[in-house]
C-alpha cells in the first residue's frame, strides 16, 4: 500500500499526499535520478463499475492527453508506468494550492479572477486545439502556484475527440454541479461544455458558492438543465460573462475568444483607489478666563516708595498711567503709607 516513504520504481521516493479523489491519489514525490519533486498520481482501481482493462486504458488516455498539449497552464507529464497493479502518472508539481482552497480563504476580486481565468483558458483553447476535451473544469482541478502561476490539472476523465468513449452510457463520470447540460442530457459535447464549466468555476470565485449545487445529485443535474443562473451578491462586468457562459444552449453559449477579450478588459481595469483616512480637525482650545496676574510684591513696593517721593500732580499721572492694570494700582496704594494713601484713589 502507498504511504509516506514507500519509493515507487526504485526512483519515486513519496512525501506527502496532494489531494484524493475517486479517480486515485496524488502524491509529493521526490525523483531520485533527477533530484527535483514531482507530483505522482496513482490512478485507483475498482472492481466495481468499469472494468480493470477499461479503468487501464483510461490511465493510459489521460497520459496521452497530456503530452499531446504543450502549454503552460497544462500539468506537464514527465512518465507514465504500472507498479504493483496501479497505473501511475508522473507530472510537473506546482507549489501552490488549489483555486477551490483560494476560495475558502479569501474573497476574490474580479480583476483576480479574470487574470488567473485567462490563463486557465489559455490552457483549454490548447487543448482544445490538440483535440482533448477536459470534461472536468472546477475550483479544485485549477492549481495556483505562489508564483503567480496557474496550472490546469487532472486530466482523469479527459477525451481524445474522434476516439470511441470509455464509459457505458449508464455512468457519467465528472462532477455534476459543473458538467454542462449537453453532457448531462447525453448530447453532443464539445469545447462549449469545458467553457460552461469555467463559467461555473467563475462563479464559485465571485460568489463564493456553486449556482447548481442542491441536497442530492439528481436534484442538481436537475438544476443544471433546468434552473436559471442566481443573482449574484456582487454585480459587476465578470457576472455578464459569467451569463454568457452559462447559456443551456451550446450554440448560444460565449465563444473563448470573445470570453478571452471581456476577461482582458476586466483584467486590466486598474483598482479601486483606497481612500486615504481622514485626518480630524484640529479645533483651537477654548480658554477660560484667567484671572489677572498678581504684581510680585517687591516690585509694588517699589512703585511706591517712587510715588510717594512724587507730587501730587506728577503722582496722578503715573496712576493715570496704571489704569490699564487696575490691579497694579490699587497694590501700589495699599503700600503707600496712611498719611498719603488718601491723596490718590483709584477708580
């Protein structure tokens, strides 16, 4: 059994699990030879539903699916091989995290999510041009790397256009809340139905939520086919095309080159300015009355010892002179001895 430690083909030694899913196990891996980490899926086989041979050459058309592509928003695949009874898949790791654990975490803006969504349909007009359908496009299959770098994994239920379909039309391999309706209704499918799934994964970023999702898988295919697309808390341009690309008919559906154009521009719309906090105004204090200063007292007596020494009329004018500091004044006359004291007043 795989576990942390165990060394796949004398070469893979594995450190820690990725992600686990029904269609196997994604493992950090450390390549020996080469000496770089290497993300190293284990496709898991079932006894049940599709057969052993089926599920083996479903392995096998995932690893051609990958390395018909070369672009760089598509997983890279180094190897492909079968030990112990499980096909593996050796691939480009990218250190990141998933979009889906984006989501949780914080709220996206529309610029964001344009920018790194032009880069996930960068990677499927690739594929698409290389003949491969994804058929599985979702939150948790989109890789965001510290970087910056956005990454399209997990070609699992991928098709090659023109090869006859594995899977018995009695099973619908994929995730429901995210497959178009022509898929559901078993239709005709083209690139239109990778484009619907982006469309869903747009807004899963913007809202925070999966438009189709409901309590059990039939009431969500239900809801897919048949229920109109939620308003959104958030309304801004990203929503109008999200609307055109969620569209139940294929034909009507938003075309990747025009969904390429609208996410450029909404890429390039410069930020909200933030708003510089306000400084408060400063209001002066108010003051309150002070009462006025007390004359120190050796300096009244100064003053008068000089107005006593004074003539009456020279005297007068210097109280005269001391009417603006009433205070000062009457000081002045309290030293003044009692004889003179009563020549002058003050009023």
């Amino acid at each position: 059994m795989a576990g942390p430690g165990r060394v796949i083909r004398d070469r893979y030694e594995l450190r820690s699990q990725l992600g686990r899913g029904g269609m196997g196990t994604v493992w950090l891996a450390k390549d020996r030879m080469l000496g770089r980490l290497v993300a190293l899926k284990e496709i898991a086989l079932t006894p049940y539903g599709e057969g052993l041979a089926v599920q083996r050459v479903r392995a096998m058309r995932e690893a051609r699916s990958l390395a018909r592509i070369r672009h760089p928003a598509i997983a890279e695949i180094y190897d492909v091989f079968e030990e112990g009874g499980s096909p593996w898949i050796v691939m480009v790791y990218v250190e990141g995290g998933s979009l889906d654990d984006l989501i949780g975490r914080r709220t996206l803006s529309e610029r964001e999510i344009a920018a790194l969504g032009r880069d996930v349909l960068a990677g499927l007009t690739a594929a698409h041009a290389a003949h491969v359908l994804h058929r599985d496009v979702k939150p948790a299959n989109i890789v965001v790397g510290r970087d910056g770098k956005v990454v399209l994994v997990d070609f699992g239920i991928a098709q090659i256009v023109g090869e006859s379909g594995l899977t018995s039309h009695s099973i619908l391999l994929g995730t429901s809340e995210f497959m178009a309706p022509e898929r559901i209704e078993g239709r005709a499918v083209g690139p239109a139905a990778d484009l619907w799934s982006l469309g869903v994964t747009f807004f899963c970023a913007l809202e925070g939520y999966s438009p189709f999702r409901r309590d059990n898988a039939y009431a969500t295919v239900h809801a897919v086919c048949n229920d109109d697309l939620p308003q959104p808390r958030r309304r801004g341009p990203l929503y109008d095309v999200i609307a055109g690309l969620l569209r139940k008919d294929p034909a009507h559906r938003m075309g990747a080159a025009e969904l390429d154009r609208r996410l450029a521009a909404i890429a390039a719309t410069p930020p909200p300015e933030r708003k510089r906090p306000e400084r408060p105004v400063e209001r002066p204090r108010s003051r309150s009355p002070q009462p006025p200063p007390v004359p120190h007292t050796a300096s009244l007596r100064s003053a008068a010892a000089a107005l006593a020494a004074m003539a009456p009329g020279a005297a007068g004018q210097a109280l005269d002179a001391m009417a603006g500091d009433p205070s000062r004044a009457a000081g002045v006359l309290a030293l003044l001895p009692s004889g003179q004291a009563g020549r002058w007043s003050v009023t």
